[in-house]
C-alpha cells in the first residue's frame, strides 16, 4: 500500500433496533455472514491493507467490541454513553481525544471488497467519501457531486439534490485538519442543543469551505445491513460476489 494511513474508526455504537430479534442480544456488527462477523470481517480486512490502530466508537452492548480487544490487540474502545439519543457525529465527535491523524472512517454495519480500502488508500486526495453506483438495496443515502467530484450534498431524499452522483458507501478518508474542523462543526450544533445529527450531515456542513472529493466505483461490492432484506440482500447477492473477489 502506498498510503502512509495507519489508523481507522468503525463507528458501531448504534441500537441495529430494524434487525428486531436478531439484535436484542448482540450489535448489529456482530450478525454473521458464512461464519465470521460483519466486524470480524472489517478488522481483518483492516488489517490486511497495513491499517495498525483501529478505533470503536461504541454504545449498545459495548461489552462485545471491548472483547474483541483480547484477540486484537489494535483495537481501542470508547463508548457513546448517550448513543441511544444522540446521531453517529456524536460517537464520532466524543472520539476527539485519540484521533490526531489522518484515518479511515467506517461504519460497523457493513459488508465490503477488501478493495474498497485500496481505492481510497491509494487516492492522494486527502479527504474521500467512497460512493458506488445504482445499488437499489433501500435505504440509499445518495450524494450530490459538482463538476470537480466534490462534495455538494447528501440525502436518503432524492427531491433534495440536483443530480444523483452516487451512493454513500460508508468508507471514508479524513485528514486531521478536517476532523478538527467537523468537530468545530459539531461543536457549534451542540452549543444549541442539537445532538442528533450524523457524521454525514457534518460532511456536508462543511463542504462549503472544505473540498471533499467522491470517490465513485460503479460496481463495488458492498452493502450496509440494516435490516431484513438487507440482511437477505447480503447473503444471497453482495458476499458471494466479495467471495469471488476477494480471493
């Protein structure tokens, strides 16, 4: 790998209360595809591509990612004591005081090609939100993009944008200047109440002074898994497509 990225943050703090059953024991990072876990899975991929610090954001049964700590010794946790009433920016935003580097960002949720790392890793823009093409999975957060593939907007409303540029993969490359000032974002927002907001409306907070570039790959494999028919989704069309790839 020719990127000098050596830290990540999985953001893993939230309830997962749309998998119903399948949740009320376990997080959502915990549900298992062909026997490892989602979040098993992340790390290790992770790891692979020379990440050597990992960083959770945690909240609902915090417990489990403070164990995988026993195995990995690159894990650092930190939990969102209000996760259940404040947005992933929050989770995010309380990790300020072990972040003084560029990172990836990631949400725990997700089922990814290893490649998708590489494609931002290797990419000398500083800052990248990953975007794929038409996934059609429900749920889609699309983003809107000007003409030099920066960032404009960002809506799971599409009357909101212009024009479609992409999809919110959920992998991201910050810079430090950057985090600092999403969190001088946050800030400012929490200084009025507002604690609910996610790291996606931050980005967009901030795009009117900062350039973040989309990284679009039309046909990644990858999915976020939410709820039951991503769950399906995953299973019968996005893993057996990793698998063929990630070989």
């Amino acid at each position: 790998m020719s990127s000098e990225i050596k830290t990540a943050v999985i953001l893993a703090a939230g309830l997962g209360s749309r998998l119903k059953d399948r949740t009320k024991e376990k997080p959502k990072a915990f549900l298992e595809i062909d026997g490892k876990t989602l979040i098993h899975r992340s790390i290790e991929n992770l790891l692979e591509v020379g990440i050597s610090k990992i960083i959770i954001g945690t909240g609902y049964l915090n417990e489990f990612f403070d164990n995988l700590k026993i195995d990995y010794p690159q894990i650092i946790t930190h939990r969102n004591g209000d996760f259940a009433k404040t947005g992933s920016m929050y989770t995010l935003y309380n990790l300020g005081s072990l972040i003084n580097e560029d990172f990836l960002l990631l949400e725990g949720d997700l089922l990814y090609e290893k490649a998708a790392l590489s494609e931002i890793m290797d990419d000398n823009h500083p800052d990248i939100i990953l975007a794929s093409g038409q996934t059609n999975s429900n749920d889609e957060v699309y983003i809107e993009a000007d003409d030099n593939s920066n960032l404009v907007n960002m809506s799971k409303n599409t009357s909101e944008l212009n024009h479609i540029s992409g999809e919110l993969v959920g992998i991201s490359k910050i810079s430090n200047s950057t985090f600092l000032s999403m969190c001088d974002y946050a800030s400012s927002l929490y200084s009025e109440g507002d604690r609910s907001f996610h790291y996606e409306d931050d980005f967009v907070g901030i795009s009117k002074t900062k350039d973040i570039f989309i990284k679009k790959v039309e046909d990644l494999a990858w999915c976020e898994i939410d709820d039951e028919n991503h769950l399906q989704r995953a299973l019968e069309k996005v893993y057996p497509l990793i698998q063929q790839r990630d070989q």
